[in-house]
C-alpha cells in the first residue's frame, strides 16, 4: 500500500514536473514573438508593431486637437535644421501609410534643386492619378501651382534660420573654402567675405546649388531669383506671399519651441515630434568656423534681404507663440524633459522595443523605405530606373 501511495506520489510530480516546463517554454516563446515584432524596422513585423496603440504608450501621449493634418508640404531649407523637420514629418507619414512625392532623379532631386519645383521631377504612382499624394518632405523651391497639383489641399511649414549661423553653415557643410582655394588662411570664411562676390564670379562653382545658397540663400529657397533679391519692393511681395501661402514657418534656433507650434498646429501627439538632430556637422569632418563682430557684421550686410526675411518671421513666430496660451511654457518643458534622456531611456521609459533605431531611420533611409511601401501598396512607379 505505502509503495503503491509513493508511486503515485512521484507520477503527481513528473506530471506537474511536465505541465510546468511547458508553460515556461510556452512563455518564452511567446515572449521571443513579442520581441521579434520589433526586431528590424523596415520589414513587415516591424510595420506592424509600430501602431497607434503601441509605438509611444505615454499617458499624456494625445493630440489637443481632431482631426490630425496629414497633408504636409514642408519647403525644405538647406543647412537649417531641415533635415531633423523632415525625418520627424517622415516617420509619421511613414507609420501612416501616407503617400510621398518622391523625385524620379533620388530621394532629394538633386537634379533639380536649382529650378523651381515641378510635377515633371516626380515618381508616377498609379493612386496618385486618384487621391495626389499626401507629403513631400525633400528639398523642392518654391513652385506653388506645381506644388499644389502634387499635394493638393495640404498645409505648407518651413524652417528658417539666422542668416549668420546659416552662410557658416552652408560653407562649411559644402566645404566652400576648399572649392574657393582658400584652405590656406586660417579662416576661410573671413577671407571669402572679404569680397565674396569677387569669388563667386571667378568661379565655375557660381552657377551651382551651395555657390546660389551663399548669398541670400534662404529666399532663393524660397523661390526668388537672385536678380529679383535687387528690388527692395519685390521682396515685400515676397515676404507677403509667404505670410499668405506658407501656413506655419518655424526658427531653428527655437526647435523645441517650433515642435511644440507644431504639435498643435497639426493636432498631432507627443510621440509625433521626438527627434534625433539629423546632418549635425562632426568637427572631424566639416568645417567651422569662428565668427568674429566685424565678420558678422559683413554677414549680415551681404545677406541683407535674409535678414529682412529673418526678422519678419521670427516676429509672427512669437506673436504664435504668444497665441498659444499659457500653457506653452508648461508643454515646452514636458517635451525637453523627455528629449533630455539618452534613447535608451527612452526606449525602456515608452517600452517600445528598438524605439531607437526607429527614430535613428535618416532621411535617405527612410524615403527608401517610404519607396518600398509605396511600391507594395500600388505597383512600381512609371518608368521608374532606380535608386
């Protein structure tokens, strides 16, 4: 009886032995999918893991307004925080399935940044004879009838930047001082203002894309030629142009304070604006210079009809900010708290798995990966070679 008591005493421990081992195999498993959803961003798992209800579960993570814009025109500036604008606008519109305006040439239309922007330069996507496209976040002067026949009915942002931070920007970036020769001064942007249209003139560079951003080269962006730039009365009707057709135009100097405008402006989420700085100059790599008083003072005088642009709409932007109520103040500092941690805290704090390497996606990356989806949603584009 006892031996009979103790055998079934052991078959009750095998069984519970075996039942346990089972739900943690099970567990783990199931926790190995869960993972793997988020294992490589750009593949299906991934698209499929980065909803609404999982990309950022923070509890102050909702829009203060409905519904939210998702028709966006963002005129591109060169060297003025540019590149950070699009990837943000980007990986929203790519988590929303939204359709881009993408350039036949590249990602970027290299090809054509130095003409005014047209439906000619764009990839043919069959739904876009149905619905248009919904973004476009690459680099495309000014055109707003071309522009408008792409992204009908969109909203139009842009970002600029302090004439004086932007020309230093653009010739170092571009490495004008060693385009110009003039490596051997110690600071070859003092040395070009010296008499810089002297240098634009002997050069073959004049008539390409980082030579036209030199002078005046926001408003070029803008869509000015430079020979308009000249009549003093033909940039206030620019300026006014702008103010009508360009709903919300941001300052880099001011990012933080610029996300927090447009979070609301597109009753946008939280989650919708973290960022990583994209294209920040490696002082290993590009070069910087030192802007003296009587450096700057020359910056400003070239770059005259920028700084009359600068100033109007760093006017407008606080007198937005200003419009948004008492509040900012408290938004603004909810946002750089959470910006502050490093991305691994981020990632732990929001618990979403490979949280970074999501918002690492750069803009060539991601208008790939836009490309891709796009292709899988509609066919390949018309005549399409490639890049």
């Amino acid at each position: 009886m006892a031996d009979r008591f103790h055998f079934s005493k052991r078959k009750v421990t095998i069984a519970i032995f075996v039942i346990a081992t089972t739900g943690l195999i099970i567990f783990c498993f199931n926790l190995h999918l869960q993972s793997s959803a988020f294992h490589r961003p750009g593949n299906e798992k991934k698209k499929q893991g980065f909803t609404d209800s999982h990309r950022f579960p923070v509890p102050i993570d909702e829009p203060s307004c409905s519904p939210p814009v998702d028709r966006v025109v963002l005129l591109k500036n060169h060297k003025a925080a540019g590149g950070t604008l699009a990837a943000i606008i980007g990986r929203y519109g790519y988590r929303k399935d939204l359709d881009f305006a993408l350039g036949k040439s590249g990602p970027f239309y290299e090809t054509t940044r130095l003409i005014p922007f047209s439906r000619k330069t764009v990839l043919h996507f069959k739904n876009f004879d149905q619905y248009g496209y919904q973004m476009l976040t690459s680099q495309a002067r000014y055109n707003r009838t071309e522009l408008d026949y792409v992204v009908p009915n969109a909203k139009y942002i842009s970002i600029i930047r302090n004439p004086v931070n932007h020309l230093e920007s653009v010739f170092g970036f571009f490495r004008m001082g060693k385009k110009f020769k003039l490596t051997e001064f110690e600071n070859p942007l003092e040395e070009f203002m010296k008499k810089p249209d002297f240098y634009l003139n002997q050069s073959a560079l004049e008539y390409n894309l980082p030579s036209k951003l030199l002078n005046n080269g926001q408003l070029f962006n803008f869509g000015m030629e430079p020979e308009d730039m000249l009549n003093s009365h033909k940039v206030k009707r620019k300026l006014a142009e702008m103010d009508s057709e360009i709903d919300l135009i941001l300052i880099a100097e001011y990012f933080d304070e610029s996300m927090i405008l447009m979070k609301r402006f597109f009753c946008w989420k939280l989650s919708d604006i973290l960022y990583l700085h994209e294209n920040v100059r490696n002082r290993s790599e590009k070069a910087r210079y030192e802007i003296s008083p009587s450096l700057e003072e020359k910056i400003l005088s070239w770059n005259a009809k920028d700084v009359i642009m600068y100033n109007h709409f760093n006017k407008t932007f606080w007198n937005k900010v200003k419009e948004y109520g008492p509040s900012f103040e408290k938004d603004l500092a909810e946002f750089r708290r959470i910006q502050k941690v490093d991305c691994k805290t981020m990632e732990n704090t929001f618990k979403v798995q490979n949280l970074c390497e999501y918002l690492q996606f750069r803009n060539t990356r991601l208008l790939r990966e836009i490309k891709f989806e796009m292709t899988r949603r509609s066919g390949p584009p018309d005549g399409f070679l490639g890049w």
